[in-house]
C-alpha cells in the first residue's frame, strides 16, 4: 500500500484493551491497555490516518467505553458500536491503477498491535 491517509479499523476487547470475558467486566473493571497501542496510535495520528474504532460491546455502554478509550490515551475518529461477535469482512475496490485498497491483520487475543505495519 502507498502513503496516502489510510482508514483503519480495529476492535477495541482483545485487540486495544485486554479481554475481560463479558460485557459486564468490560464496563465495571478498569482496562489494561495492551503493549504498543497508545505508542501506535499517537505515530498513526502522526501520520494522519483515520481511526475507526469497532466493538460488540451494545450502544448502552458508549459513554462508558468513550471515558476509557480517552482516558487512557486511545483516541479514534469515529465508533462503531453493537457489532456481532462474529467474523468482520471488509470489501473495497480496487483504484482504476491497481492500487489494492483493502487488507487485514488478525492478531493473537491480547497480544497488542506493535508489530502491525500498515
């Protein structure tokens, strides 16, 4: 992919924070933030890209995930809430160059992003 501004996508329970279990331990017990993310966060800002941020967690708890997200430094474009557990596809076109406009990184559960090169 080239240097332009990209989109990214990523899940927030398992992939940003620490999978808790359930929705309930989510929301009541502090998050741990997995290793490399505020540090890769802050280098994809630098390098102007937009954050979608992507959870099952259900809409009723977005003020509560919000306040966890910024309060420890994972800031986002946009989020989107109420998603099912299940597999997540994205499908884009490819530009009329040939430029492929669409990739994905499935990571171990709590093993953080620090190697995801994007």
């Amino acid at each position: 992919m080239n240097n332009k501004q990209k989109t990214i996508f990523l899940d927030i329970d398992g992939t940003l924070f620490k999978h808790k279990g359930n929705l309930h331990r989510m929301i009541t017990e502090e998050p741990v933030v997995l290793d490399g993310v505020v540090e890769q966060f802050l280098q994809w800002r630098k390098d102007g890209h937009y954050i979608v941020l992507t959870t099952a967690r259900a809409e009723g708890t977005r003020r509560i995930t919000e306040a966890q997200l910024l309060g420890h430094g994972v800031f986002f474009d946009q989020l989107i809430m109420g998603l099912s557990n299940g597999p997540r596809i994205l499908i884009n076109d490819t530009k009329p160059d040939g430029m492929e406009t669409a990739s994905a990184h499935s990571i171990l559960r709590d093993g953080g992003i620090s190697e995801i090169e994007i």
